[in-house]
C-alpha cells in the first residue's frame, strides 16, 4: 500500500461526512417534492419562488439583516476599544479583563440566553424586542471582532504612531492616518464575520426575540408544517452560499491587511 | 559653549522604581553631530526619546532654542526622528510617506510640496523612486525614506534612534560615511544614538559615552581614544592593554613604576581621570606600542623585551600578544604589515618599543 493512503482515505471520509448533509439542502431545494426522500422526483425552481410568495419571511429576512448589521457595527466598534488597548497600555487586570471579554466565546450559548433573558424581562422590567437580541448576539460577536483585531493591532509597529506624532500629528490624528488604515482589512473582516454569526444564530435569538422573529427562529417554527420544508431547503441554500461569499470575503481582507503591513501570515479563519 | 541649541540641565527619569536618567547635563551646539554612544540599558535612548518629546523628564529641564520643552509636545517641537525600525508607514507609497509631515503645512501650494519631496529624495539618493510601495524596499532604501521623510521637515535636530544596526556590514559603512556628508550638507544638529563605538568615532563632533542613566564623559573622538576619562571608557571604546602600576604625585609631574615597563615620570595631563597615589592602572593602545623587527638601526627610547605568545594575522595588520618581562598579563601590539617586514612567530623574543606620551593612567 502507497504511504499515507489510510490518512487520505480518513482525510476524504472526513470531508463528506462534514459537508453531505449541507450538500443535500441544495439537492432538496431543487427537488420537485414535498417528502425529503430519494429517489428524487424531478427538478424544480417552484421552491425557489415560493420564497419570494411568503410575506412572514421577508420580515424575518429583515429582521435579520437588522439585527445582523447592527450587530457587526456594534461588535466591531467594542472589538478596536479592547483591541487597541489590549495592544498598547498595560494596566491592573488586564489579563483578567481580557479574558472576561473573550468568556462568551466558550459559554453555552443557552447559558447566555436563558441570563440575558431572565436580565433583560425580569430584573430590567424591558420587553423584548429586535434590540434584546442585538444585546445577546453583540455579547458573543464581541470576541470574535477583538480576536481579529487583536491580530491586525499586534501586527502594528509601535512606532509607526509615534512618527506620525513626530512628523507633526496629533494622537488623534496619527491614529486616523496611520493606524486605521493598517487596521481597515481587519476591520472589515471582523465587521463580516460578526454579521455572519448573527445571521445565524438560533438559540440567543429564540430566547430573546419578541414577536419579530429573526431568520433562523422564523425558520424553527415553520419546521412544524411538512409542506414547508422544501421552502426551507431552498432558504438554507441561499444562505449557505451567503455564508461561505462573507467568509471569503473576510478571509481576502485579512490577508491583505497582513500583506499590506508586510507582516508574516499567522493564519486567520481559512 | 556660545548659544547652545540644546540644553539638557539635571535631566532625571524613573520608571516606577528604574531610575533610567541620573541628572543628564550637557549642551548640543547647533549644526553639531552628536552622539550618545553606550552599551544596552545604558539610558542612550530614553534620553533621545526625551529629547524628540515621546518621554516626560521626572525631573529636570530640556531647552531646546533657549525654549523649555516641558509643556511641548512631540509633534510641536523642532525635532524628527529616525526610528529603529524607520517607521515607514506601509500604506503609502515612498512620496507619501515623505510629504507626510507636510501635508499640514498650509503655506505651501501642493505645487512646492511636491518640489519639497523630490528635492528630499534626489539629496538621499533616491530621486525617481516616488512611486515605489513601501513593501518593495530594500533595509537601505528604507533607511534613506526615513531620513528624507525627516529632513523634508526642516528640522532644527534631527534625532537617529540606532539608524544603521539593521544594515549589513557593508551598507552600514557606506551609509555612515554618506550620513555625516548629509549633515555637513544641510547643516543641522543630529544626534545619534549608537552603541557601536566605531561608529560614534567615525560619524561624531563630539560623543557623550553613558553608563547606568550618567554621561561617563563627553569629549571629541580623538580626545575620547587619546585620553579616556575612566578605565571604563577605555575599555568601552577600543583596545586597550592596562598594566599595574603604583604612582607618587608630585606637583605636575607623576612617577610611576609600570609592571613590565618600568620607571617613567609623567604630566598629570596623562591622568584625565585625576592623578592617582598609590596603586594606579596604565594604559596603552595596541598601535602605540611596536616589536622592532629586524632593524638594526632603531634605537627607540623606550624599549622593553618579551616573548611572542599569539600571532593573528589580518592581511593589512598583525595582532601579537606579547609577554612582557615582569607584567602579569601579556599586551597586545597592532603593526602594520609594510612590504618587507616580516611576521613573527609564536615563541620568539620580541624587542618591544615604546612611547611614554602615550600613556594614559587611571585609578587602579
């Protein structure tokens, strides 16, 4: 047997055990039926333009978006906060603090949700409302956007800013000219990939949406009706696309910000 | 010094307890090459970055043009600074990161600051390379952005934080010849900061040697080599071979009895250091010593006999180490490799010549 064929065979296993289940959304999607089952019946757009039929989705697409845009912007304005100070001053606990921050990276998400929830109705006395689940997703977009912006900070020449001061710059303003543009690459990728876990998540947004679902909560619930579930299949295949053009798009501005800094590629996400 | 441009009086620095500068004064003249030479942690660069404004002093004052600098910040004062790693802004083209500190300048059209940037690159040697990215320059080139970028300001000091210890060896030789030209050029006052010796000597009007947040001595580079103030200094700057002595101070004059030399009487001025009594140290550079070679004529004045106990050869100079009759350690002697002279070997008798002038005692 030729070296490292077992490792290939494991390698390719890996591979579609991982990606046939989203393989088959877009093969339902197209399947002109109403049972996810084989043999398949024939091919068909008609799910495809249902979508376009179902008022109660385009509000829940809405409702996403809101919440997904508002959301990124959120996270990644809190993510160059921590970032930058995370890479530049030294303070008491910073460790410490720090890590608070990164926390609901690794928390369960139902964990969050059930706090926030509990905080938010019982303790706060609010209503829910598109803006709890901003609340929620901001908390576990957060670390993620000073992950990513950690990155790009650390890669910064300390005394880049320092020239700029010494070429006549304010703080202010050597933070604008110099140190924003170096960062932008890591700021649009830490803008996409909150926007993208937003866009997704389900559990936060279960607990803490009110009586505007986003996507994901709207799509649980139409799981319930059978003949629904073709629609569904073709929604999934417009966002998984959706999903992997973001990634890729995140991925090409994070590595142009390396290129352009002339740092070494210290791998990101891809 | 007459109408100094800079100013430094008791200039102190702690960080927490690191007390980094310990009363810093001296004054830097206007179109004068300055350097503060001194090993690592020595305090060289923190008293530049006070200087450039990038460091509060704890204590003490930095005039600069007879202004204090206390309550000006960097980018409002009369200095630029060549950075380590230069700096160079990454996003911008070579124009660009030159006319930087221009584009606030409201008194040029964009027609002069344009002229401004191609007048700073031809005067470093890069006219024509505006356009190039700055991820497509060599260490050198980029060395020659940041100095552009600094002078295209006009400052009064240019400040150079270690600017050559990233070259290789032979960039680094070019460019330190290249840089005093530069300074003699546009005349202003630069202050290097360097911990390579040579070139402090090469490049400096006069060198400030630090140890430990203090100025160990300021002197001009042949004063400094001739006459080091401590045994320190000396050792920091050069070769020197140090054999006991004891010394008896007698008004101007000073009698020593040298260990392998013998009995000579001095100037104090050979003590920069202040005349020593008693115990003492004296000290000689490698090329003021000779081994007389096959040459029957020489009668030096001062001569002593030893015996070979390494022989370097470097092509243009031979280094020998010669045990002298009575010293504990042998010296070391550079000679000149001349067409003719021959090159001793290890074990034979060397004649060893002599200059009492050179001579430089300290403290034992």
């Amino acid at each position: 047997m030729k070296q490292g064929t077992g490792l290939r065979i494991y390698a390719i296993a890996y591979l579609i055990f991982l990606y046939l289940p989203v393989a088959l959304l877009p093969i339902f999607a197209f399947n002109d039926g109403t049972v996810i089952a084989f043999p398949l019946q024939g091919f068909t757009t008609k799910w495809f333009v249902e979508l376009l039929s179902i008022d109660a989705l385009h509000g829940a697409v809405r409702n996403s978006l809101f919440v997904a845009i508002t959301t990124a912007i959120l996270s990644t304005i809190f993510g160059i906060f921590a970032a930058r100070a995370s890479s530049r001053y030294r303070f008491p606990l910073k460790g410490g603090i720090l890590g608070l921050i990164m926390v609901p990276l690794v928390l369960p998400e139902i964990i969050v949700g059930v706090a926030l929830l509990v905080m938010v109705v019982s303790l706060m006395g609010l209503s829910l409302s598109l803006w709890t689940v901003v609340l929620g997703h901001t908390l576990i977009c957060t670390p993620f956007a000073v992950a990513i912006l950690s990155a790009s900070f650390n890669g910064l020449d300390r005394s880049l800013e320092e020239a700029a001061i010494d070429l006549g710059e304010t703080a202010m303003g050597a933070f604008f000219k110099v140190t924003l543009p170096l960062v932008t690459p890591g700021i649009v990728s830490a803008l996409l990939i909150s926007f993208t876990i937003s866009l997704d998540e389900f559990i936060i947004a279960f607990f803490l949406t009110g009586s505007e679902p986003t996507l994901p909560v709207y799509l649980w619930g139409q799981l319930r009706f059978p003949q629904r579930i073709p629609v569904v299949m073709a929604l999934g295949t417009i966002l998984v696309i959706l999903s992997l053009v973001l990634l890729t798009v995140a991925e090409f501005f994070r590595r142009r910000g390396v290129r352009r800094t002339g740092a070494k590629d210290t791998g990101g996400f891809l | 010094m007459k109408d100094p441009l800079i100013v430094l009086d008791q200039v102190q620095k702690y960080y927490d307890d690191y007390h980094a500068l310990r009363g810093i004064s001296c004054e830097i003249g206007k179109g004068e090459f300055f350097s503060l030479l001194g090993p690592s942690g020595c305090g060289k660069t923190t008293l530049l970055r006070t200087i450039a404004g990038f460091e509060d002093v704890s204590s003490g004052r930095v005039l600069i043009g007879g202004r204090d600098m206390a309550d000006v910040p960097a980018n409002l004062r009369p200095t630029n600074m060549v950075f380590q790693s230069y700096a160079i802004f990454p996003h911008l083209d070579v124009a660009g990161n030159v006319g930087f500190g221009l584009r606030k300048r409201s008194d040029l059209s964009a027609e002069q600051k344009k002229a401004k940037v191609i007048e700073a690159l031809e005067m470093v040697g890069l006219a024509g390379y505006g356009k190039r990215p700055a991820h497509a320059l060599s260490g050198g080139q980029r060395q020659r952005v940041a100095l552009a970028r600094a002078l295209v300001l006009e400052p009064e000091v240019l400040l150079l934080d270690e600017p050559l210890s990233a070259l290789d060896k032979k960039m680094r030789e070019q460019m330190q010849t290249e840089l005093r030209r530069l300074q003699r050029h546009v005349g202003i006052t630069f202050i290097l900061v360097t911990h390579d010796q040579e070139e402090a000597l090469i490049m400096s009007d006069r060198i400030a040697v630090m140890f430990e947040g203090e100025i160990a001595q300021l002197a001009a580079p042949q004063t400094l080599y001739r006459r080091p103030a401590s045994r320190k200094v000396a050792e920091f700057i050069g070769v020197m071979n140090f054999l006991s002595a004891t010394s008896t101070v007698s008004g101007d004059s000073v009698a020593l009895d040298i260990a392998g030399l013998g009995k000579v009487t001095l100037s104090t001025e050979q003590c920069p250091g202040g005349a020593p009594s008693g115990a003492a140290v004296a000290g000689l550079r490698p090329e003021t010593l000779s081994v007389v070679i096959d040459d029957a004529t020489a009668t030096p004045s001062h001569s002593v006999t030893g015996k070979v106990v390494e022989v370097v050869y470097y092509g243009d100079m031979t280094y020998y180490e010669v045990a002298l009759d009575g010293a504990q350690k042998p010296v070391t002697i550079s000679m000149k490799n001349l067409p003719g002279r021959r090159v001793l070997e290890i074990g034979d008798t060397a004649k060893v010549a002599w200059d009492p002038s050179a001579l430089v005692i300290f403290a034992a």
